[in-house]
C-alpha cells in the first residue's frame, strides 16, 4: 500500500453538499486530516476531514466548493492533522482565518510546525491561576478579578461595545507586582470591515506592534474559516505560552460567529439538530477552544482568555452563552440600560461573576480588605437598584432616608465607578473611589467590613465637610 502522505489520491468523490464533500472508500483518511482538493482544470484548495466511516469520509472546503464537479474532482492527502508553523518572529504580524500572512511581508520561516488542534493538558500538570491582572477597568479589577490563566468571557448584545472594552484591556493589562505586559494574540471571527478597521486603528494607537498577533476572519471571508481562526491563534499562543514563556492574553471575538459557522457545517452534514438548531456537540466543541486556557506547573508562561460574544436577543439563556457560561470561569455581562445613559464601560457587576477572584486578590496581591470591599459595595449597589424599582412604584417620598441613600449610592456607583470612560485606572484609585462611595453611606450600615479597615478609610461626609 502506498504509505506516501503526499501522493495518496481519491478520485471516489460521491456529492457536493454546501462546504462539504463526500468521498467514497476513503477509510485511510483520518479524522483532522489536512487535504488538498483538486480539479482537471487546475482548480486548487484546501479541506479539513471531518468524519471517517468504513464507507465515506466528509471534508470540509475552506474555500467553498463553487466551481467544483464532482466527476474531475481529486483529493490528495497532505498531513494527518492540520499543522501550522510557528516562530517568534510572528510577533507584530497579521495573518487571515487559515493563518497566511495578509500584511504584506514575507511568509513565517516556520521552526515548528504543530497541530492546531493543540496538545491535551493532563489536568494533574494544570498549576492553579493565582496571579491577579489589572485590566485598568474597575468593575473588572474590583468586583470581577481577572487572573492569569483563566477564561473570563464578555457576554455582549448587539450594539454594545464589548470590542471597546477589549481594545482597553489589550491596552492596559498588566501582571501586578511584575508591570509585565501580556503578549496579545487576538482572534477576529466573523467581522465587519469597519470592526477591523477600529481594531487596526487601536493596534496602531498602542504601539502594538512588538507584542501582538493578529488573525482576521472577515465577515466576507468563507464561513467554513472560521472554525479554524480560534484554534491558529491558540496553536500560537500555546507555542509562546509554554515553549517561549510568554505571558499571553488572547481575546477572541466573535464566538457566536463561530458558533453559527459550526451549525452551517452541521446543517450541511445533514445532522440532527439540538437546541435552537445548534449541533448536539456545541458544548464539546467550545471546550475544545476555551479549555486551551491556562497555567502548567514549571511553566512560567501562561494562557490567559477573554473571548467575547454576543447574545442573540440579550437572551443569556441562549445556547451560546449559556454553554459558555458552564465552560468558563465566570462571566462579564454588559448592560443595554448603562449603555443607554452614556456610560462606559457599561458592565453590570450584578449578573457578573470571576469564579478565581479569590484566588488572585488579598495581602501581597491588590489588598486585605479587597474581598470585605468588594462585597459590601455588591450588596449596597444590588439594594440601590431594588430601592430605585421601588421608589418609581410608589414614589421616592414614600420611601424611608435610608432607603434614599442607597438610591443615591446606586446613582453615585454608576456615575464615578462603572463610568470611568476610555481612560485605566490602577486598583489603589479603583478602592480610593469605593471608599469614597461607602462613606455616602451611615457606617452602621458597612456590617460586611471589619472595624480596622472602617476606622482607616471610611469619612463620612460630615468629615469631610469639616
């Protein structure tokens, strides 16, 4: 038998269906298998192999099978999984969804070439996220710590500007007590040209180019690609991560074009559907991508993930960012009603959640009293919101003076902690202005925070008046 990758042909191709092509008796085929598609006409691209059975095998076109007849149509197996050679002289380039160069320089010398499909982790070897990041936004820094080595998705709607805020966390973050910034491996699925061009614009604001690697799957771009987008910027980041010891923050947007991508493929592959016509494997297939995130002991590098998606309706009951949700650690949501009254970054930390804050904040980290801090703003603010519902029921006068002061407390949050605009702030002035905020309120009132840290930072405003 022929056991030469590069040679082996099948000319057994059975029918064309949307991306996909069927091919008879391939056996040999292996599921991941990078394949060439050929035509007597000269006609060239690439396939991914997506299912292997005794009888047929189906490859997935990245170039879209127009054109294709299904009687002069060969395939030619290239490698048995997808490859994609890495250097470190990556660093600064922009390549598209398939991971060729689109920024007019010379192709990547490769000094490895690795299986995008990454390298499974043995869980025992995961060392746990520890170390907190300052992203300069406070309702992240504060409420919602973001650790290095943990997936932390931005749960967005449509219209909300969740690529803003990962244009200030590329821009800000950095690992406390090292002032290192991350090397920024950015994954664009699925978007517009003039989301591309803001993103350009901001690569070219932060003097981006020594620490940042871009992947661009436009929206015109076909739909097949951009499975593959996520798991090249992710080969790379695993490759600087672990082998070079970088630190890397990849951001990843938007997965919810990934995910409509997955059920057209799905659709075409003639499979039952699941949940709102979703492929049943939804769930395993974004674990596959977001579980690539993370820390290896003796490893000083580090994976670290923000990818971003947006709600279809605001629903985020809706498969993607409800299986997302099960996957990562926590979640950022954005708010449509702060967005609405011109503030910015407009993060509800209410429905927010980091599962690893605790991990990453304390003594020696950001604060001792960060946690106690952080909890009673939590529950100040969750009690601001209920009271202002209450008061446009039954009117403000109804209410009791205690109960409009933490109206006023809500207002005051949203006002000077969640709208901090464009512009970072370090955790010192992210507790400085909570501090401030908690003093609006009587001090009997702080049950969450213990005496020491009240008796060092709290000023009623008679105080201050004085």
């Amino acid at each position: 038998m022929e056991r030469d990758l590069t040679v082996k042909e099948y000319r057994s191709v059975d029918y064309i269906s949307g991306p996909l092509l069927v091919v008879r008796k391939a056996k040999e085929l292996s599921y991941g298998a990078q394949v060439e598609v050929i035509t007597d006409t000269g006609i060239r691209r690439t396939g991914q192999v997506l299912e292997v059975t005794e009888d047929f095998a189906v490859i997935q076109v990245l170039e879209g099978t127009l054109g294709l007849d299904v009687a002069s149509v060969k395939i030619r197996l290239l490698e048995d999984v997808v490859r994609f050679g890495v250097a470190p002289d990556m660093i600064g380039r922009i390549f598209n969804g398939r991971g060729e160069p689109i920024d007019g320089l010379p192709p990547v010398v490769p000094q490895k070439r690795l299986p995008i499909i990454g390298i499974p982790i043995n869980p025992v070897a995961r060392a746990k996220p520890s170390d907190f990041i300052q992203t300069g936004i406070s309702t992240i820094d504060g409420f919602n710590t973001l650790v290095r080595g943990q997936k932390l998705p931005i749960f967005s709607g449509s219209g909300l500007p969740a690529n803003e805020i990962a244009a200030m966390i590329m821009r800000y973050a950095t690992v406390r007590g090292e002032g290192e910034q991350f090397l920024i491996v950015f994954g664009a699925i699925g978007i517009t040209q003039r989301e591309y061009a803001y993103f350009k614009q901001q690569f070219e604001e932060m003097g981006a180019s020594n620490r940042l690697i871009a992947f661009i799957n436009l929206a015109n771009d076909p739909t097949i690609e951009r499975i593959l987008t996520p798991r090249y910027a992710l080969t790379v980041a695993e490759y600087f991560a672990f082998e070079l010891d970088y630190h890397v923050l990849v951001i990843l947007t938007d997965m919810t074009n990934y995910a409509e991508a997955l059920r057209e493929i799905s659709a075409a592959r003639e499979e039952v559907p699941g949940r709102r016509g979703y492929p049943g494997y939804l769930y395993t297939d974004l674990a596959t991508i977001y579980e690539r995130a993370g820390r290896i002991k003796g490893k000083k590098g580090s994976v670290t993930q923000i990818p971003i998606l947006t709600m279809p309706d605001d629903d985020i009951t809706h498969p993607i960012p409800d299986l997302t949700g099960y996957i990562t650690e926590g979640q950022i949501v954005l708010s449509r009603e702060l967005h609405r009254l011109g503030i910015f970054p407009p993060i509800d930390i209410l429905p927010s959640l980091s599962r690893l804050m605790n991990a990453g904040i304390g003594e020696g980290k950001t604060a001792e009293y960060h946690r106690q801090w952080a909890d009673q703003i939590f529950a100040a603010y969750a009690r601001g919101k209920d009271n202002r519902r209450l008061a446009a029921i039954v009117g403000e006068d109804a209410l009791s003076e205690i109960d409009r002061k933490y109206i006023r407390f809500a207002d005051e949050f949203e006002k000077r902690m969640v709208n901090q605009g464009f512009e970072g702030r370090t955790i010192e002035e992210t507790f400085q202005i909570g501090w401030e905020l908690l003093s609006l309120l009587p001090r009997s009132e702080l049950v969450r925070i213990k005496k020491e840290w009240l008796d060092k930072f709290y000023r009623p405003q008679e105080e201050k008046a004085a």
